[in-house]
C-alpha cells in the first residue's frame, strides 16, 4: 500500500466492475453493500489536526472506526489470552509499571492531534519475549515485548519515542486508511463482508484481524508520520526527543546482527530516518523544554 489516495475509488472501481462480465455477483453486492454502510461515517478526511510538525494528510477512509476498534479489542484480548496462558504476560510487573508510567504521560498530549484521544480505553501490557517489537492497534491497545526494551537496554526516552511512533499509527488510524484503500481496490472484499456482519468463519475474521492490526506493513508515508508526530507527542510528554536519534542507532546496531528485529522489518529503517528526526528537533525541543519546565 503506496502512499495517500485519497478520492472516490470504489465508486470508481463499482463502475469498472460493472464494465467486465466476469465480475461476480457477490463481489458486486458487498461493494454496494459497503457503499451503502458508508453513506455518512465515511469518505475522505484526516483523523488527526495538524499540531506543531503537521499531521493532517488527507485519508481515504471507507470503514468507520468503531468497527476497526471492534476487531482491535477482540485481538487485543486473544493476545492478552495467548501470553497469560504462557504465563508472559506482564511477567516482570516493574517493567510493566515503567512502560504504564510513561503512556501515562503521553496519553494526554494526544488532545494535540485529536480531541476523542485521551478518552479512549488505552490498555497497555508488556508480553516477556526475545521478540524486539512493539505496536499500538486501534483505539490505543498497547503491547510491548520485553525484549525491545532488554536487549537494547532503552532509556524512558526511547521507549517513549517508540510509544509515540506506535500511538501515532492509531492516532491516524492507519490500519482503518489501509483496509479502506485493500477494499477500494477490491483486493479485500471478505474483510469488508467481515466487518459487516455478512458472514464467512471467525477463524478466518482472527486471521484478518491479525493481518490488519498486527503484522501491518505500513508504507513509507505512514512511518514517516508515526516518527514525526510521534516525536512531538514524545517531547509533549516531558521525554528528551533527542532519544529518537539514539533508538534508532540502537535499532539499526541489532539489525546488522544475524536476525533483523521484527519491529524493522515492519518498520524499515530508511537512512533518512535520523536525518528527519534530527531536522525536526528545533520544532520539537521548545515543546520539550516547555514541559520539563511546567513539570
Ligand atoms: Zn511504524
């Protein structure tokens, strides 16, 4: 999924469809049927304002965000589920207080970007793995693997930074943006029967699910906005922004090891990625040092 494209495409891609004889019937009906459910909660808009370092690229957005929210507290909870029952959840409680503390701080200064934020139902659990991965899925349910933090021995800062990077990405809801553009261009129709109710089997709703919400693979865009809007929230919050240029030397240090973190592999560290953290630090310290003086 390739950067903003944002206009009415499935209508366009109902008009193709309706051009080639072989579309099925089905196919034809669920996109009507998606249409139709989005009549009035949906259509092209950016979920965030634009706060200091500019955060409001337009969206194409064809599914509401209760509905992505819904799929999200569902995994959320097998997630929970799965790691409790391999007694990994929440194993070490100081490292699960030290990551709550600092979301704790960074939930409010999501207001910035948009106001329904600091009320969602944030849940943050911290799952003992080797894994060095992190995400937040829609709605602000936050998971860390414990080995992102060990093994890399992050500083509140980082972690922060990290945070910010991930809250971003349900901030500006871009797995809503793109299951929106996978169903504009048909690639993902059962997903779009799914969230409406329409049938087909849960073990293949989990899997979407998971594929939607977990295993994303965000595009370039996208990770340029979590680095950029993360790292506001990250100074917002009373956290040394300056921590995004040691993070991701630390991240890019594991990546040359024998087996690449899985938070690079969905997050592919481009060369430039320092280069933009560093060129937003005059934006963001003023914001920083007005937190640490107002405590
Ligand atoms: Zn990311």
């Amino acid at each position: 999924m390739l950067g903003p494209r944002c206009h009415n495409s499935l209508l366009a891609s109902l008009l193709a469809g309706k051009r080639r004889p072989l579309i099925s019937t089905i196919r034809l009906l669920t996109a009507a049927l998606l249409v139709l459910a989005g009549v009035g909660l949906v259509g092209c808009a950016s979920t965030t304002e634009r706060g200091a370092v500019g955060g409001d690229r337009k969206q194409l957005l064809l599914i509401s965000s209760e509905q992505m929210e819904q799929l999200s507290a569902q995994s959320y909870a097998k997630l929970q589920a799965d790691a409790s029952k391999q007694g990994a959840l929440n194993s070490d409680p100081a490292l699960t207080q030290r990551v709550r503390a600092i979301a704790a701080r960074i939930e409010p200064q999501t207001a910035v970007f948009r106001r329904d934020a600091p009320s969602w139902k944030w849940e943050v659990n911290v799952i003992s793995s080797d894994e060095l991965n992190a995400f937040c899925m829609p709605g602000g349910k936050i998971v860390f693997y414990s080995g992102l933090i060990k093994q890399l021995n992050l500083s509140d800062s980082e972690i922060a930074v990290v945070m910010g990077h991930e809250i971003t990405h349900a901030l500006r809801e871009h797995s809503r943006e793109q299951v929106s553009q996978a169903i504009a261009a048909q690639t993902a129709i059962n997903v779009g029967a799914a969230l409406l109710g329409l049938g087909g089997d849960s073990a293949a709703l989990t899997n979407t699910a998971y594929e939607a919400l977990i295993a994303t693979k965000f595009s370039r865009v996208d990770e340029s906005e979590a680095d950029r809007i993360g790292l506001e929230l990250t100074a917002r919050a009373g956290y040394d922004p300056r921590a995004g240029i040691t993070l991701w030397q630390k991240m890019l240090k594991a990546s040359s090891g024998s087996r690449p973190p899985e938070f690079l592999s969905t997050h592919p560290a481009e060369a430039n990625r320092i280069q933009q953290i560093e060129s937003l630090l005059p934006t963001v310290m003023p914001l920083y040092e007005a937190a640490r003086r107002g405590g």
